[in-house]
C-alpha cells in the first residue's frame, strides 16, 4: 500500500515540477491550462527544478543500463544495435573516414594478426617474421600529440618511458597467425603456424618468453578467450574444433563428429555473454555452438555463396553475427529468426578479394567497417540501414590483413602485407 501511496504523491510532485518548469521557461497558457487539468494546490512558483532533476535522473539511468554518456565517444559495454526495438537511431559516433593515422609500427615481414585488449588501453600485433608487440594506446596518443622538436629534446630514459611499443615478445618459429587478450588478467595468448598456442604474462618488462606453451597438430589459425578467461577456443588447420583449459591446459573437443567443419577453421568468438560461440571455415559455413555442452545448435551452410568465411564476430547483446567472406559482402545475421538480415554491398568492386580480412563493428555498433583489397580503402556503412558512408584511404602499400576495432572509443588498428601496422584514432573535435 505505502508504494502506491508514494507513486501517487510522486506523481503530484512531477506534475507540479512540469508546471513550475514551464513558468519558469515562458509558456504560461501551457503552464495555467495544466495547472487547471491537475488541479494544482497550493499553486506552483516558476522553477528549474525538474530539469536539473532530469538531468541528474539520465545520470543514473545512464550508470544502470551501461548507456553511452550523452556527448560522450567512450561507450560503455551494453549498448549498441539492437533491431528489436530501434526504429530511427541517431548516431553520434563518428564515421570510418574522421579517423586518422596517429601511430605507425613496423614488423620484419608482413603484419597479420591484431588485437584489442577489452579495457581499450593496449593492442598487439603479429607477423610472419614470428615477433610480437603490445603497444601501449595511450602513449600512441602523446606521441601523435607531441611536437617532433620536443621529441627530439628527449633524453633516451625519456625516449624509453614514453615509446608506445611496450613488450616485443619471441617464443614463436614461424608466422604469428593470431592473437587474443586475457580480459582479465596480463596475459596473451598467440597462436602460430609453428603448431603452437603461447601465453605471454606481459606485466613483467623484462618477458621475451612464453611461461607456457601448447603443442598443437596443426598450424593455429584463430584463437578467442572465454569471457571469463577460464577458457580458449583454438581453430587450426584441421576442422576440428579444440577447446582448453586455461588452467589445466587440458583439451576438450566436442562428442560428435558430424557437428565440426568440413575445411581448416578462419575464425572463432566467444559471445560476451558466454551462453554461445561462434566459428567460420574456408568450407564456406559459419557454425553457432552452445557454450556449455559444446554442440553445434546451427549451421549457416554457403553462408557466403559456397565462398570461404573469413571472419565472424557478435554484437555486444550476442544477438547478432557479422561475418565477412571472400564474396567481398559482410552480412548481419539475427540468431533468433537463424536469418540473414542485412548485406552490407559495395567492397570488392574493383578487383576479387584474395586474401582474408575482417568485417567488424565500431565501438558503438553504429558502423560497420571491411577493408577493401583492391583500393586499401576502408569500407564503412551504417550497421542498422547499411548505406554506404564515404571511404578511408588506410595509407598502406599491401593488402590489409587484420582489422581490429577498440571496443571503448573511435581508435582502429590495421595490419598488413607491407609489415607495418597502423594505429587509428578520431580526435575529439575542438571547433
């Protein structure tokens, strides 16, 4: 009974705030004619109550349901497209073409594998020569800041403190296929043609080495950790599905048989909510598992035309997949209808697509991005009504071979076939 009570007087009280508001900002006939509705007593004074309370109230809805803070780049995990119930979304997230070259690092061969660590705050990447390198994104930013006359007045402990690149890790024989963050702790894993999986414990400066190591019978071509970072998916050259213990190291694979891939695995993604995941293979199918009892629960056959898959990630509520394939097309699949709901058209125009790249959201999931083979430009449209937004020349001499976007803000990293990998950054608008 005292909530109802409670409601009722709260709903006085708002009515009474909504005529004292409108006093106070000059629509008396509006603020007269409501007042007379709700029988307002005693009458009410202009104020601006009601709209410091609206904004301290957006404040906290804000906090409870994760929502991007209003004027904000930086999202907070929970929002982002969802179909169900969007209809006209305003998108406040600049496009792929406001961003701009901010750091370039280069590798002895071609640079073919990226990552995001999930707070935002570091990316690695990979190459064929078999190095290593976390880099560190806040210091690209000083760097991209910074004048090159005050660069050069640095001393070489400066030099040292302030360089973006913070490890450089060797263990591996052979080209560095994959990469993927602990989310919670200061590890990376790496996968390798060499057959291995490496876990780097990068909080020490000094580590160069792997504390440990995972033989595998095929070269390892994608690897995602578990949410919770207990686990790690492993995709090789073989179709077979591996999963492994991050503790243990002991290896699981699923019961049937007829539930793996037909060809060599392209990628693999845990959803954020740990309840599926998600695998691609150059036999031309993307695979939906369930994540506790490993079986395949959908099978999206020629999900790319009969073309090899070449990536496949979720949205943030696991609703959704975006895949990319070598049909040059990133499609948006909805799990729950088990459809495909939008094409994303207009890449591969020019040329067909040789090598694997990335479909992939930016951190609000309001663009879709895809790397263009043929013109080393970036492809960018709305994820919700897939039109086309002007594209990004990424400034490489080779194709691009890895995409990855920050999940926390407007930052980007490619890597490519000319060794070098570039770091991308929207800078907040000063005008």
């Amino acid at each position: 009974m005292g909530s109802e009570h409670d409601e009722v007087k709260q709903r006085d009280l708002m009515y009474r705030l909504m005529i004292s508001q409108l006093f106070y900002d000059g629509h008396q006939k509006l603020a007269v004619s409501l007042s007379t509705l709700v029988k307002a007593h005693p009458a009410c004074p202009p104020s601006d109550r009601l709209f410091k309370v609206l904004k301290y109230g957006l404040e906290i809805e804000e906090e409870i349901h994760g929502k991007e803070l209003i004027g904000s780049e930086n999202v907070a995990p929970g929002s982002g497209i969802d179909l169900e119930y969007e209809t006209d979304v305003q998108t406040i997230s600049p496009e792929a073409a406001l961003y701009e070259t901010c750091y370039v690092t280069a590798h002895k061969g071609p640079c073919r594998a990226g990552a995001f660590h999930s707070g935002g705050k570091l990316i690695a990447t990979g190459s064929e020569d078999s190095s290593i390198k976390i880099l560190d994104v806040e210091r690209m930013l000083a760097k991209s800041a910074t004048p090159a006359e005050i660069i050069a007045m640095e001393t070489p402990q400066q030099a040292m403190e302030n360089h973006p690149v913070i490890r450089t890790l060797y263990d591996h024989n052979d080209e560095v296929t994959c990469l993927d963050f602990h989310p919670n702790h200061q590890i990376l894993a790496s996968g390798s043609k060499d057959y291995s999986i490496k876990f780097f414990e990068y909080s020490k400066p000094s580590v160069k080495k792997a504390y440990k190591s995972i033989q595998e019978a095929s070269e390892v071509r994608c690897l995602s950790f578990h949410p919770s970072g207990e686990y790690i998916l492993c995709g090789t050259k073989h179709p077979t599905l591996r999963l492994y213990d991050v503790n243990t190291f002991q290896c699981f694979v699923g019961r049937h048989p007829s539930h793996q891939h037909e060809g060599p695995l392209t990628a693999v993604k845990w959803c954020p909510n740990a309840n599926l995941f998600v695998t691609s293979s150059k036999d031309g199918d993307i695979k939906i598992w369930d994540g506790v009892s490993n079986l395949c629960i959908n099978t999206f056959k020629k999900a790319h035309d009969g073309n090899e898959v070449c990536s496949v990630t979720f949205s943030r509520n696991s609703k959704y997949v975006v895949s990319s394939g070598k049909d040059s097309l990133v499609k948006l699949w909805e799990l729950s209808t088990n459809r495909c709901l939008i094409v994303y058209t207009g890449a591969g125009a020019t040329g067909k697509q040789q090598h694997r790249t990335q479909g992939v959201f930016n951190h609000t999931e309001d663009y879709v991005l895809f790397p263009d083979e043929a013109t080393t430009s970036l492809c960018c449209w709305d994820s919700r009504n897939a039109e086309r937004q002007r594209l990004l020349s990424l400034g490489h001499n080779g194709a691009v071979r890895y995409i990855a976007h920050s999940p926390t803000g407007p930052a980007f990293i490619t890597c490519s076939e000319d060794f070098r990998a570039r770091f991308w950054y929207r800078k907040a608008d000063t005008d």
